[in-house]
RNA sequence: GGAGGGGUGCCCGAGUGGUUAAAGGGGACGGGCUGUAAACCCGUUGGCUAUGCCUACGUUGGUUCGAAUCCAACCCCCUCCA
C-alpha cells in the first residue's frame, strides 16, 4: 500500500475503507493541499438506511473530521429511475409521497454522524431531484447523451449480467448511469465536488460521472470505492432475524442494535472495529488479538462503540447493562424491551400464544405455537412446553414484570400498565 | 401484429388429473454443542376460535366426483420475426 501524505487518506486506507481508487496520489495530493468536497449518494428506497450503509456514512465522517467538506446525495430523483447495480430486477417504482417520507427519515440518521451547516467543511444534504426533475429531455440528451456509447454502457456490469440471465432490464434503469454521471458533474459545478465515494458495486457509476465531467467541463474527478461489505462466511451485512439492522432508533432500538454488533463473528471483529468504531487503532490491535472466548470482551466494545455513533454514549451505555444484566447475570434488565399489559387481562390470565404475538416475537400464533414444540419459548427463564399455557400475575417477578423469551437471545418484559 | 417459451411457497426450482399445504436446494428461525462466535448435527418454515376448517401454484371463468396439472379468455415476462 501507498504511503498517503494526506490524513483523508491515510485514515481511510489504515481503517480498511478503500477498495479502488481512480487516482490515489492525485487524490492524496488534492486532499493534502487544501479542503476538498466529497459525496455519497443514498437511495431513498427505505424510511431509515441499514448497516449495509454504514460504510459509506462511516467516510463521509471520517471525511469530515480530516477537514474536508462531505456532501450527502439523496437520490430523490435516481429512485424514480432505479439503479440496476448489483440487482436481478427492477426495483417497485416508488411513489413521490413515500420518497419523501423516506428522505425525512434517512436525515435523521445523518444528523448523529455528521455536522451540518454552513461553514467550509459543514455538512450539507442535497437532493438530486431538484435538477433531474427539470431536465429537458432533448437538450439533456444532445448535452450529456452524446458523450455516452451503448457500446461501453452495454459493457458494464450492471448491465451485462442482467442481460446475461435473461432477466429484463428496461430502457428507464438503462438510463440510471448517466443521471448518476450526471449528477456528479452537477455537484461539482454547484459545490466544487471533486470525490465521489460509494461502494465497489458503484465503480461503473462513479467513472461514468468522473469521465462525463472531464469531457464537458474539462474537470479532473475523483472516485473511491470501499469492498462490499459481507461477513467473513459470506453473508450480506445488515439483515438479521427481525429484519434489517436500521439504524434509525424508531425502527430498531439501540439495545437491538447493540445486539448486532454484539454478535459479530469471531473473523470479523477487527475488520469492524476498525470501520465502525472511532478508537485508536494500537487499541483495536490490542483487541482482535484476543483469544477464544476473550474475544468477547472485544465484540462487546465494538457493540458498544458502534452503537455510541449512532444512538449516542447513554443509549450505548444503557444497551451495555442490559445485555450483561441479562446475559451474564442472568437477571431482569430494566432496559429490554417493553411490552405493557392490561392487568386487568393479566388478571384472568393471557395465552402464551396471545402473548408471544403482542410481544412481537412471534408474527402469527402458528409461528408461536411451533416455537413451543421447538423447545424456543420461556416464561421468566422456564421453558413453556403446552401452547396452552396461560400466564397470569403469579407470574410476575420482583420488579413487577414477566420475562418471556423467544430463543436464548430474544426477550421481552411483560409490564401490567 | 406473427411464431415459440414461460409465470409455483421468502428466493431458486420440481411437479403435467387424485395419498399435494405441493419434492429438492438456498435463506431464515429454533434446539444441541459452544463463548450471545464459526463449523457441525437435529428440527421448523401458509392461516385459524385446530384431531377439523380456510386460503394458496399470474387473473377470471369452464370441464371433472376430483385441477398447480385439461380447456377458454385476459394480464405480465422472455426469445425471434415484422
């Protein structure tokens, strides 16, 4: 590897960020010279980003805090078209209302990792509709069209293996790379953009944009790229039991969050500790030198370090004690999740099945009622074996609550209230 | 517009009149082993007021005692031709 002279890039190389970069030492000594601009873009497809975009809000922090000015790309406009990078079909076709109910929810998410604002390396969030939504289709394509072939459109990957397996690739998703070109070369007229980040699957995308550019405005572009991200045995980051690992606390609590993190496997704790956590990296050698077991000790600074980014040091904290209340005492923690009950109902007593769904730990009472003969249900540690078992007052323990548990790692509080 | 191929459960994919809630695989979940890990082994994987009932093989009708399987129309996708 390189030596960089520029922190951007020495930081982003130390931690294991790059994948490709399109000119490294220009880039490093851009970055060394002075402030630069750089952008991500994030599709609007979800109400919250996933873990699976943690790397990219990951750079655009690190990117910040080497002095340089990061630029978040909603693609308010790209969603309508649907990147085809990396998938078999075409994406549902995404109404303007649920865009930008989307959008509203992904800002939050931003607001932990980055500073917004108006100051030179402040933060600033931009939407790629407000110029793609005006583009005159004749004036775009005689403008930008032009500098396109099919010939070299059709090689790239998003194309060709859509075309490879049959699967059918319309004319709109076709388009999708020169709009992301295209924004590219728009931001770096509007705010001198000269970086474009994203993962390896988005390389195509990204030396569209930079070769667009230098053919209309003669400017020189960068582009980075980080290795998809996927555990060591192979699967894709952020999806789990529940769903995917969102990172907006409304759709995941920071204790489930934690929860993630805290299961990392084994082969992948430096690797993430040194992606998503900020501590010093003789710390982290220190750590994912551990052995065997102690190599816990290790994941549980990671969840807790990864889970302090995004939901702040209390809710990281709180997330830390319950899970060692829970796991390693074996005792009621405070901080589970909640479920409050009727006492009244608790007072004549709740089927377990009932309860198992309320709790949403189950999502039909037959999942409930297989989860019992699988031998995964609990009521305050006690293993539940007739689905019809009912759970009443008697059932409440010290604090007042009921434990019920799906598995050995899930588990809910039952609260009269 | 024409010719041919195709649409099956979360995904892939078998099944071409009955014992089919639908083989097999993947994924996911649970149990065991462990360290809240990996690997491995075992199990589960449509719903319900549950020894029965309901829904399901693109949609709608039809044939039949009986259909994912046969017929008709329609919708959608793929390939080739115009």
């Amino acid at each position: 590897m390189t030596a960089y002279t520029s922190d951007l890039l020495k930081t982003l190389s130390e931690r294991g960020y790059i994948h490709q970069c399109t000119d490294a030492e220009a880039l490093d000594a851009a970055a060394s010279k002075g402030t630069i601009c750089a952008y991500i873009g994030f599709d609007c497809t979800a109400p919250s980003l996933h873990a699976g975009s943690l790397l990219g809000i990951m750079m655009l922090r690190k990117l910040q805090q080497s002095g340089h000015k990061p630029i978040v790309l909603m693609g308010g406009g790209t969603t309508k078209v649907g990147d085809p990078s990396g998938k078999d079909e075409s994406r549902k076709v995404l109404t303007d209302d649920d865009i930008s109910a989307n959008m509203a929810g992904i800002r939050e998410v931003f607001t932990k990792f980055l500073e917004f604002g108006d100051g030179p390396t402040d933060a600033v969030m931009v939407n790629n509709a407000d110029w793609l939504d005006e583009l005159n289709y004749i004036s775009f394509l005689r403008d930008y069209g032009r500098h396109f072939t099919v010939n070299r459109m059709l090689s790239f990957d998003s194309v060709k293996l859509r075309l490879e397996r049959e699967h059918p690739l319309t004319f709109l998703e076709f388009n999708y790379m020169i709009l992301q070109a295209y924004d590219f070369l728009e931001l770096h007229r509007r705010y001198g953009c000269t970086l474009q980040m994203g993962g390896s699957d988005q390389w195509g995308n990204i030396v569209n944009g930079i070769e667009l550019s230098r053919r209309v405005d003669s400017a020189e572009l960068y582009g980075l790229t980080t290795a998809l991200l996927t555990t060591s045995s192979g699967a894709k980051m952020g999806k789990t039991a529940a769903g995917a690992v969102w990172l907006n606390a409304d759709m995941l609590s920071p204790y489930d969050y934690w929860q993630y993190w805290r299961n990392t496997e084994d082969a992948d704790v430096g690797r993430f500790l040194r992606l998503f956590t900020e501590l010093p990296l003789d710390e982290i050698e220190k750590l994912e030198s551990l052995d065997g077991a102690e190599l816990n000790e290790a994941k549980k600074t990671l969840a807790t370090q990864a889970t302090r980014l995004a939901h702040g040091d209390d809710a990281a904290a709180q997330a830390a004690e319950t899970a060692r209340q829970t796991f390693e005492q074996g005792t009621l923690a405070d901080g589970l999740p909640t479920l409050d009950i009727d006492p009244a109902k608790l007072k004549n007593g709740v089927g377990i099945l009932t309860l198992t769904v309320e709790a949403g730990l189950a999502a039909t009472n037959g999942e409930a009622r297989r989860a019992i003969s699988n031998n995964a249900i609990a009521v305050n540690d006690i293993r539940i074996t007739d689905p019809k078992h009912t759970v009443g007052e008697s059932d409440l323990v010290q604090d007042g609550a009921i434990k019920l548990s799906f598995g050995k790692k899930r588990h809910v509080l039952i609260r009269p209230a």
